[in-house]
C-alpha cells in the first residue's frame, strides 16, 4: 500500500489534485514539490484566499488536509526519496526553439525531472505520469531510469489528468473516469497499476478507474482535448454561417444537443477557446502524426486551430469593423481576462489575441476581471513581444472596478463569461459611454433584448 507520494510541480493540476487525493486518503502523506518558491509560499499561505491556484472549493480542502497529510514544500530531492509513489505534474509547454517549435511538446522539463528522480532515488518508485504528454514518452522516461546504474526498480504508470479549471475541485471529487496505464505485460506492471487505482478506490467508484496500457493512456488525453476543442470550432465555425444567414447559432446548438448522438456540451460559440492545454495539446498531436507521416491526420486536428484563431481575429475584426473602421484612440472596456470563468489562469486567453489587434490599431484599453491582476495582464502582453513594455503601458489600463472600466468608453467587449458581468447596472454602464454605445458580447452571456431596450447596440456571436 502506498503510505508516501510525491507530486513534481505545484501548478494548476498538481496543487489541486494532490489537495483532493490528501482530503480523501487522510492514511497516505502527499507532498507536492516546486522549484517555484514564490508559489509554494503561496500553497502554505496561512490565509486560503491566497492560494496560487484560484478553483471554487479549492481553498476548503486545502484548509482540511494542509498540514496533516498535505504537505507544500521546495525541497524536491527529500520529497523524492520518501516517495513510494511519484507523480509528475509539470509543464509541458509548447517548443518554442529548434525543431518542432510552434508544435511539439517541450518535454525539457520533463526529463529534468526524470533525470533527478534518478539521481535521488535509493528505493523503488512508481513514478506516474501526470502531464499531458506525447504518446510513447514513458519510454523516455523509463530509458532515463533504467540507465542509472544503481538498483531502483521503477514502474511507470501514465494517468492523465481531465478536470477541467474552474470546476476542478467537483471533476477531481466525482470524475466521469480515472485513467491509468501501465505495463500490463508484467506482474510488476500490474502491482503498480492497482496500487494507484486503490489511491483512487477511496472515492471513485472502481467501475470509473479504467486501467489500459500506457500508450492508449497517454494518447487518451490528447485525443480527449482534440475532440473537445474540435466541438468548440466546430460550432464557431457555423457561428459565422449563423450571423450572414440570420440564423441564430445558440438555437441551431440546442436543436442538434438534443440527439443523443450529439449531446448538449461544449456546443457554445464564443470568441474562441484558450486555456493552457486545447491548442497545445492539438499542436502536439498535430506534430506527432506529422512525424509518422501521417498528414492527413495531422490537416485534419490542424484546422481545428486554424478555425479557433479565425474566430478571435474576426471578433477584434468586427469590433473595428463596426466602430467605424477606426478604433484609433478611443477606449474600449474589456469584462473578463481569464481564458474562462472562475479561474485566475490567463494562459492562451481569447482576450490576449483580441487585446493584441486592437492595440495594434491604436486603441486605448480598459480591462477589468474579478480575478486576474494587473502585473498577470501586463506579462501577457509583453509576452507577445508585439510592441513594447512602454508601449503596451500607454494602450492598457487596469482597473479594480467595472464601472470605471466603462466610464468613457465608445464600447464594451465582454472577454470571459463571468456570472457577475450578467448582474451589472447596465443602464448605469450605458448612461456613461458615448453614444452610440456599443457592447459586443463575445460570450452570448448578457440578455441582448434587455440591453437594446436600455439603447445599447448589442453586438454578439452567431446571431
Ligand atoms: N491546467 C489544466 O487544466 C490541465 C488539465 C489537465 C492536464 N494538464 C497538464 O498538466 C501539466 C501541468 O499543467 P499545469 O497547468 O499544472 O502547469 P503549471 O505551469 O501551472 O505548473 C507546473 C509547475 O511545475 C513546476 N516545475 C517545472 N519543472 C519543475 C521541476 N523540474 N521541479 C519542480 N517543479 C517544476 C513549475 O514551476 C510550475 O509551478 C501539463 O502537462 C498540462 O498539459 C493541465
């Protein structure tokens, strides 16, 4: 039985999944390690409103397991060498340098952590992949170990994560599956596949804990964002159909979610999807079926990126496009940065893009989100490297109250479907803009009705 695990990185996966395997295995110590000292101060923050991972529900079970059997720390090594069990958990960004960049998988940091299990460890491992990674890379990391010399024996298991942020303390409490491959070929294969399913036996039902060899496991979790993402453009690809053909495309949405063959999620247009994971994970299968030569696959998931950045580019299009072809100057309010709602995470935002052609075009931003602070919208931008830190400076302001956002500006773009955004004073909002005042919805969040009643020109997605 496992009594000891570690987790390698303390990020949006790590820190939430490990918080919630403490909660419910009050028997087995869990420490999750980072070389990030800043966030594992924050992991320890006596205050849980402070937390570095904003997940409603987050914070109560941190407040439960912390210091019991829940453990933040950056000692990395020790953490290693007490471990039974392992899980690996950093990221996996996409390359940004030599070849594959733009599309493979950076797997440095990966192997950095392979490299220094097997250098710390003095008794046997399991050591659980928890990233998103390309398929076959438990050969990788079981070449890394094996070659070390000494006589750790080590298992390797792959057990993608799917919550998703924003509700990842419900998906983690009640998961549709819990994936685990492993090398189902060996009695000690086997031992350590089940002594991970009974980490998770002690909530999940047994019939949800799929156990399958690794590579099936690790081309799950690509497969799983790929057809998930692939619903997102597939719908906003019929959103632009929608808007030239006065067809409305949250009706059409219900009129095919209602076959059961199609089902009801993931079906709402928006500006585009972002998060950390949906094109980084479609660049990396992308790349993968591209180096088999398999190159129909790979034009097939690659349009399915292609679409997503048509619909950001055409909704800061429409923005231009509808001010009167110039935005030069004039202030447009931004509701909402974080790629979702009740997450603080930025990364892959619509709302970086959209920002990104408006600025361009010399307009002056006012952006408000209930969750992600100036010094994280900042650094988005700058990222880009599109124009300079002075520069984005002068275009971007920051604002703590929503209605300051608005004060002056010619338009409103709603970024992040924020429930709050719904309940605003909006006839305070309109009365002060400049007139006309327009509002584009990039969410399909607000009653559209409600606002033209008020005298705003409403402007939304697929309508
Ligand atoms: N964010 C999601 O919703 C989500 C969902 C499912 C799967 N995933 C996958 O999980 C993985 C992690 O994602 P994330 O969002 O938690 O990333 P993250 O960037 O929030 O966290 C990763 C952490 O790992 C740390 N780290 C990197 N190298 C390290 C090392 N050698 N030693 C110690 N710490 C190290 C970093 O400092 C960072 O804090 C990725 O592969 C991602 O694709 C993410």
């Amino acid at each position: 039985m496992i009594k000891n695990i570690c987790c390698i990185g303390a990020g949006y996966v790590g820190g939430p999944t490990m918080a919630v395997i403490a909660q419910k295995c009050p028997e087995v110590n869990v420490t999750v390690v980072d070389i990030n000292e800043a966030r594992i101060a924050a992991w320890n923050d006596e205050d849980v409103s402070k937390l570095p991972v904003y997940e409603p529900g987050l914070d109560a079970v941190v407040a439960e397991a912390r210091g019991r059997n829940l453990f933040f720390s950056t000692n990395v090594d020790k953490a290693i060498d007490e471990a039974d069990m392992i899980f690996i958990s950093v990221n996996t960004p996409t390359k940004t340098y030599g070849v594959g960049k733009g599309m493979a998988a950076d797997l440095k940091y990966i192997e950095l952590c392979a490299r220094q299990i097997a250098r710390v460890s003095t008794t046997d491992k399991i050591v659980v992949e928890k990233s998103t990674l390309p398929v076959r890379t438990a050969q990788a990391i079981r070449d890394i170990l094996d070659n070390t010399g000494n006589d750790v024996k080590y298992q390797i298991l792959s057990n993608p994560e799917f919550l998703a942020e924003g509700t990842a303390i419900e998906d983690l409490h009640a998961p549709d599956r819990v994936l685990i491959g492993g090398d189902t070929n060996t009695e000690e294969g086997r031992a350590a596949m089940q002594a991970l399913v009974e980490v998770y036996a002690s909530w999940v039902p047994k019939e949800q804990i799929l156990t399958t060899n690794v590579w099936s496991s690790e081309l799950s979790k690509l497969t799983a964002n790929a057809f998930l993402a692939q619903r997102v453009s597939s719908i906003n690809s019929l959103s632009e159909l929608c808007e030239v053909t006065e067809a409305d495309v949250d009706e059409v949405a219900k009129a095919i979610g209602m076959d059961s063959r199609i089902g009801p999620k993931f079906l709402k247009s928006s500006v585009g999807f972002g998060g950390s994971c949906f094109q980084k994970d479609i660049l990396n299968l992308v790349y993968i079926a591209k180096s088999y030569g398999l190159n129909e696959v790979a034009d097939y998931w690659e349009q399915v990126i292609i679409m997503n950045d048509h619909q950001k580019g055409r909704f800061a299009s429409k923005i231009i496009k509808t001010l009167y072809n110039t935005v030069n100057g004039k202030k447009i309010a931004f509701l909402g940065w974080a790629f979702k709602k009740d997450t603080n995470d930025t990364r892959e935002s619509a709302a970086i893009y959209v920002a990104d052609i408006l600025l361009s075009e010399m307009a002056q931003l006012s952006v408000y989100d209930p969750k992600v602070p100036e010094a994280q919208i900042s650094f988005d931008l700058n990222y880009l490297a599109s124009r300079t830190k002075e520069e984005n400076e002068a275009g971007v302001t920051v604002v703590t109250d929503p209605y300051k956002a608005c004060e002056g500006a010619h338009a409103v773009a709603v970024l992040t479907e924020w429930d709050e955004f719904k309940d605003y004073d909006w006839q305070r909002i309109y009365d002060g803009m400049l007139k006309p005042a327009f509002v584009f919805d990039g969410r399909r969040l607000l009653d559209g009705e409600k606002l033209k009643a008020i005298g705003f020109e409403y402007k939304t997605i697929g309508k």
